[in-house]
C-alpha cells in the first residue's frame, strides 16, 4: 500500500520523513446475549476509522508542511480537513497504470510537536470525516479517479 496526500490539488506521496502512517478501523459494535443462548453475539454496526501519523519535520516536503502549518496555527474546522488517497498496489485494474484505491478525508488532530533527540518531531492522529469513496489511483500520474468515473472525477 502507499498514501498520498492532497496539497494544492495535487496528490503528494507520505513517506519521506514519517516513521508512522497506521490506519486504525476502530469498529463499533453492538453486542447481546438472548436468553436462549450461552453465546454473546457481536455485530459491527459502524466505524470510527483514524490514522496515528509521526514524522520528522523535513523543510521540503508538501504534506509535512501542510500538516506542520496545521498544527500550529491549531486548525479547526474545514481547515483542520485534508483529502487521503490510500493506493493498493497489489491489487491491479484492467488499465495497467491504475491500481485500486480509495479516497476519504480526515479531520487532522495533532498531539505532538516537539524535539525528539536529532530532530523535530510531528504526531498526530487523522479521524475520519465521511465515507471512503472507492476507484482507482494512476501510478504515472498519480490521478484518482472514481470508479466509473473516469472523465469527470480527478484529483
């Protein structure tokens, strides 16, 4: 798998500099026992997907710089909300350019911002604000498109 980031209407690869990038689905459940039973029954009813993130600050990196400005101007609201595109590499499409991907934004909570022992560090956690939307991520020009949607939907 490999994330980006949208900065500026253009999808910027996470990697450089960050040490953590995990997604956390977070699932809700709703569990009951019936009278009936010896067996609790679980069922998920939902999820409050998030992203830990931690990265040392490098000066020329789009989405450090994005994510460092945030916090610390202490963003809220729709400027606290950036656009993640998350490639599935292994899972090739009939374009063979194109990869399976989804798309959704987060709600960028920072945590952290401090020295470690060689460098400034940045943490955080990124929570879901909506739906995943689903298509496909072009590896040349790194150009989401919905699924379906190949003409109208790009970022």
């Amino acid at each position: 798998m490999r994330s980006y980031m949208e900065c500026d209407g253009k999808l910027y690869e996470i990697g450089e500099g960050f040490t953590e990038f995990t997604e956390n689905k977070n699932p809700r459940e709703y569990s009951r026992q019936y009278i009936n039973e010896t067996v609790e029954r679980t069922d998920i009813v939902g999820f409050a997907s998030s992203v830990t993130y931690a990265f040392d600050v490098y000066e020329n990196d789009k989405v450090q710089k994005t994510l460092l400005d945030m916090t610390c101007r202490e963003a809220i609201g729709e400027d606290a909300v950036v656009t993640i595109v998350t490639a599935f590499l292994y899972k090739n499409t009939e374009n063979a350019k194109c990869v399976e991907a989804i798309r959704r934004k987060y709600t960028v909570c920072p945590s952290k911002l401090g020295n470690g022992m060689d460098a400034l560090i940045c943490a955080g956690t990124l929570r879901a604000y909506g739906d995943m939307e689903y298509g496909e991520l072009n590896t040349v020009t790194t150009e989401f498109h919905l699924s379906g949607v190949h003409d109208e939907q790009t970022v």
